[in-house]
C-alpha cells in the first residue's frame, strides 16, 4: 500500500466521525425545532384558553353583581356572551382533533353559565313583577279602606245619631264631616231634627200656655176683685186718716196690692197674648217712649243715660205697643241691676240680618254687676227669676214680641262687666215676609 492510500484512508477514517458528529446535529438541531414549535403551539392554546377563562370568570361576575343589586349588569352579559364565544371559538381552532373533547367540555360549562344567567335574570323578573302586583295589590286594598271608611264612618255617625234623636233626645248635636250626599243627608237630618227641636219647644211652650192661661183666669178672677176692693178702701182710709205715720202702712198695702195687680197683668199678658198688628215706627219714638216713664226712676238710682239712635235710620215693621212693653222690660232689669248707680247706654244702628236681609240693630247695655255664664241660657224662659220679687216673665214677654216681628232677641254678659241685650228688628219694606234674623252674638 502506497502511501498515498495510506493517507486518504487516514484521512477519510478522520472524516467520518465529522460527518457522523454533523449529520447527529443536524437531525438534534431539526428535533429541537419541532420541539420548539409544538411547545410555541401549546403556549397559544394555553394563552388562549386563559382568555376564556377570563371570559367566563367575567360573565359569573356580571351574574354576582346583579344578584347584589346593580340592574345595569343585566344589559352586560350579552357582550360577556359574545367575547366567551369569540375566544372559545378561537382556542377551538386551534385544538389537535384528539383535544377537541375538551372544548366539548369548556362548551358545556359555558351552557351552563347561560342557563344559571337565564334563570338568575327570569327570577329576578317575576321578583320585579310580583312585587308590582303585591303591591297594587297593597295600594288597592288601602284605597278600598279608606274608600269604606270614608263611607262607613259618616253613615255610622248618622245611624247613631238617628238612634239619639229617635230615643227623644232632638239636643244631640249633628255635625256634618263631609261635602258629598252623605253630608247632604246628614245636613237635611240635622235640619230636620231642629225643626222637631222647635215643635216640640213651641209644642211644650203652647201645653204651658194653656195651663198658664187657665191659672191666671182664676187667679185674675179670684184676687182682682178682692185686691180692688182692698186697693180703694186703703186709698179711701188715706183720706181719713193724718199724719204721716198713720198713712204709711196705708201706702204700704197700695204698693203691695200695685206689686200682685202687676204680676197678674205679666201672667195674662203672657198667656193670653192679643194679635200682632204690624205697623211702620221709627226707632226713636219707640226708644223715647220706653225711657219716657223711667225718669223719676234714673235720678232715684244715680244712673247717667246716654241714647245713641241715629234719625237717618229706617222704619221698622213692628206692633209699637207690643215693643215699646218689651224695651220698658228689658230697661227695667237694666236698672234693677244698678240700684246703686251706673250707665245706661241705648245705641242703634243699621246691621243686615240672615240672608241679607236690612235690619236696625239696637244695644240696651248696663254697667251692673254682669249675670253667670251658665244662667245666660235660660234668661227668657218663663217663670225664670234671679230676683225673689221677679216673676220671671219680663223678658219672656219681650223675646216673644221681637220674634213675632221677624226679631231676635239675644243677652251678652260677663261677670264685672256689665249685660248688653241685643235686639235685631228687620226694616219697613211694605207688605214683605218677615224675614229671620241671624244670630247676633
């Protein structure tokens, strides 16, 4: 063997190993790479998938936030929906055919997801809308109520009143709540139960009357004559008699025999009352004549007058003799309240009555000691006197005559402050209807 060949042969023996070494990194260098692609590969499905994961994390929140309350999560969920299944679809995609039973899987979870959404916000719905019915039902039953209650109150109130007045007591007071028919009912009720409450007043007034009536034609019958008889013989011994110690019981029993004569005419004035003959009068003539008999009387008792009666006022419709015996009345008791001196104030003036009505309003006012509260009602009823010698007649007598002229005749007083008595006569206007007066306290 030549050298030559020597040294090829040694030389290739030196280059096989080379190649050897190269052709073994070539085939690493190549697997490496494979390697390193399916790795790179992995990593983008596993990127992906957190994608998803974070898109279905993303839709439950969405689900918490509107169990805890916040409504505007609910309009959410749909773009959660659209971006769980564009990253699902993506990661999909890219899945070998043996993994694809694993988005199968993340498929099914996701369904899962939407039917607990579905139900979360369908539950929450029939919540929203039961609770709207729970609570028409509520503001219905609240309505029906007060609607019954405003309707069975007032008709309660009027059957038991219904029951008082039926029982007999026409005092009991009806007071109206409301403006619709009920109120009507119970307005026409309650006019309906004065109306009784007058009869019967003027019904108990009449029985009274006709019993006064029959006693004072006995009495007048079985004391007049007698109380005459004695009356002259008393005046008959004053002549006889003299001096003035002898005349004094004389003058005694005439006063007393006068005092019986005037309570006898008081009970047949008041029962057996003469017929109302209207005519036209001026207020001051009518005032005049009433002071005119009380001169002597205001300068015993130190009391000062003072008359108020403009002569620009109206005639008044009313029976002279009748009135003017109704205001010497009532100056009467004004004087007999100040027997130790005072003032006596008379003043009128025009004041319109009930309905409008044109009407003089005249104000007899003393500076007595006043009259109690709780007697102030039962002033003018018959027969009622705070005086031993009264008869209790006087101002029953007098209302008399100023109703009967269409008046009214009403007492203000206060204890320490006097007694004003109010006297309302409606004004001369021909032949008209006597008009009532309306209250004038």
């Amino acid at each position: 063997m030549t050298l030559q060949r020597k040294l090829l042969l040694g030389f290739s023996l030196m280059v096989i190993p080379a190649l050897l070494v190269g052709v073994q990194a070539i085939r690493t260098n190549a697997l490496v790479r494979g390697t390193l692609q399916s790795l790179g590969e992995r990593l983008a499905r596993s990127r992906t998938y957190a994608e998803v994961e974070d898109a279905m994390f993303n839709q439950t929140q969405v689900i918490w936030r509107y169990l805890s309350g916040d409504p505007a999560a609910k309009k959410e969920f749909p773009l959660t929906e659209q971006v769980v299944a564009f990253w699902l679809d993506r990661w999909t995609a890219g899945l070998p055919p043996d993994e694809l039973k694993l988005a199968d899987g993340v498929r099914g979870i996701e369904t899962d997801i939407r039917a607990v959404a579905g139900r979360v916000f369908m539950d929450a719905e029939r919540r929203v809308l039961w609770g709207i019915i729970a609570l028409a039902l509520a503001a219905g039953l609240l309505a029906s109520w007060l609607i019954s209650r405003s309707l069975a109150r007032p008709l309660n109130e009027l059957r038991h009143a219904m029951a008082v007045v039926g029982a007999g007591d026409l005092d009991h007071a009806i007071e109206p709540r409301s403006s619709d028919e009920i109120g009507d009912l119970a307005r026409a009720f309650a006019q309906m139960t004065e109306r009784l409450r007058q009869s019967r007043a003027q019904l108990v007034q009449s029985e009274k009357l006709a019993s006064i009536g029959q006693m004072a034609a006995g009495v007048a019958h079985g004391l007049r004559n007698p109380l005459a008889s004695l009356r002259a013989a008393a005046q008959l011994a004053q002549h006889r008699v003299e001096g003035a110690a002898a005349r004094e019981p004389l003058n005694a029993i005439i006063e007393q025999v006068d005092r019986l004569d005037h309570r006898i005419a008081h009970l047949l004035t008041f029962s057996r009352p003469a017929p109302f003959r209207p005519l036209r009068e001026s207020v001051r003539t009518l005032v005049d004549g009433a002071v005119s008999g009380f001169a002597d009387l205001l300068r015993q008792r130190r009391v000062d007058l003072a008359v108020a009666v403009p002569p620009t006022l109206r005639e008044i419709r009313v029976d002279p003799m009748r009135l003017e015996q109704a205001l010497t009345e009532i100056i009467s008791n004004a004087l007999d309240a100040m027997s130790d001196g005072g003032r006596l104030e008379i003043a009128a003036q025009s004041q319109s009555g009930e309905g409008g009505a044109d009407g003089v309003l005249l104000e007899i006012t003393d500076s007595g000691p006043g009259i109690a509260a709780e007697i102030l009602p039962n002033l003018c009823e018959p027969f009622f006197t705070t005086r031993p010698e009264g008869t209790g007649l006087g101002l029953a007598i007098a209302k008399r005559y100023v109703e009967e002229t269409g008046g009214r005749l009403d007492i203000v007083s206060r204890i320490g402050h006097g007694t004003t008595v109010r006297i309302w006569l409606p004004v001369a206007s021909g032949e008209a209807v006597q008009t009532p007066a309306r209250s004038l306290s």
